[in-house]
C-alpha cells in the first residue's frame, strides 16, 4: 500500500469538523444539562420553603388553640360558641373559615372577641429577621400566599388546614398540610 500525500489532502479538515461537532453536542448537552439542573434546584428550594411555611400556618393555629387552653377559655361552661374550646377563632360547627395567621398573630384578649377571618393577598419576606409576613413594610415581596381554614368538626375537634400557593413562571404550584386537634382538657 503506497499513499501518496496527494491522496490524503483534506482529511486533516474532515477530522478537525467531526471532532469541532463532537465537540459541540458536548458542550451543548452540558449547558442543557447546567440549565435542567438550575431550574429543579429552584423547583426542589420553591416546594421546601411552602412545605415550612404550610406547616407554620398549623402551627400558629396550634399555639392559638393552646392559648384557650392555658387561659382557660377551653372549659366547656355551656353550649354557646364563645364557651367552646377553640373559641378564640369563633367557629360555628362545619362552617370552614379562612384566616390569615401569621408567626406573631396574637388572639384576643377573651372569647367575646374573636379573630377576624382574613384571606392573605401574599407572603413577603423580611430579610432582617428572616421572616415571612403580610406586611409589606421593609420587606421583599415573593410569590407565596397562605391561608389557613379552620373547620370546628364537633365541640372537641378541630380541623386545620393550611394551604401555600405559589407560582414559578411555568405553573401554579399549591401545597396544603392538615391536621386535627382534640380537646384533650375536658
């Protein structure tokens, strides 16, 4: 076998394209990749923070509740609804109502004056504190809202639910957790 260098002229050229288009289907496939990545990693940061922020709304339902009790206001006295425990959120039974609560929400001073129900517009974060709040005062807008619906299922039962709604550009995103308290203080 004798070849000539005539014979081979424009190979180096040929070889130089297939490697430049290996090459770029490489870098290509990884800037896809670097992109898939970021937008999950932001997806994965969006469904934690409304998991937390689900999760306060109950827990702030639960500190109200645990409020009556350590008040006193839970002692089934008579049949009225502002002498049912739980009375602080001035439930009527199987009615759900909507509240805006948040980390600082504070009941009333008694059960005669009840909470008003509220429905949150948005979340906006504080980032002196690191909080989240309906105030909008020194604060950083975000794409969060929380409602909080409390259900009085019976005079001893209530059902908390706690629904955080958000949207990230692509689509509407809701996260609701749930729980029921007993009034274990009779």
């Amino acid at each position: 076998m004798n070849f000539s260098i005539h014979s081979r002229r424009g190979q180096t050229l040929v070889e130089a394209l297939i490697a430049l288009s290996i090459l770029t289907v490489g870098f290509v496939s990884i800037i896809g990749l670097l992109t898939k990545s970021f937008q999950l990693n932001r997806t994965t940061s969006n469904d934690t923070q409304a998991t937390y922020l689900a999760a306060e709304g109950v827990e702030v339902a639960k500190n109200i509740i645990d409020y009556d009790v350590y008040y006193g206001l839970s002692l089934r006295q008579g049949s009225s609804t502002q002498d049912r425990w739980g009375c602080s959120f001035g439930l009527s039974i199987n009615v759900p109502t909507d509240y805006a609560l948040e980390y600082d929400t504070v009941p009333p001073a008694g059960c005669t004056a009840r909470m008003s129900p509220l429905t949150s517009d948005k979340l906006y974060f504080d980032s002196d504190t690191d909080l989240y709040t309906s105030s909008s005062f020194g604060t950083q807008p975000t794409n969060f809202t929380r409602d909080v619906w409390i259900t009085a299922v019976s005079n001893d039962e209530l059902d908390v639910q706690s629904k955080v709604a958000w949207s990230d550009g692509l689509q509407s995103n809701t996260i609701t957790v749930e729980d029921h308290f007993y009034n274990w203080n009779q």
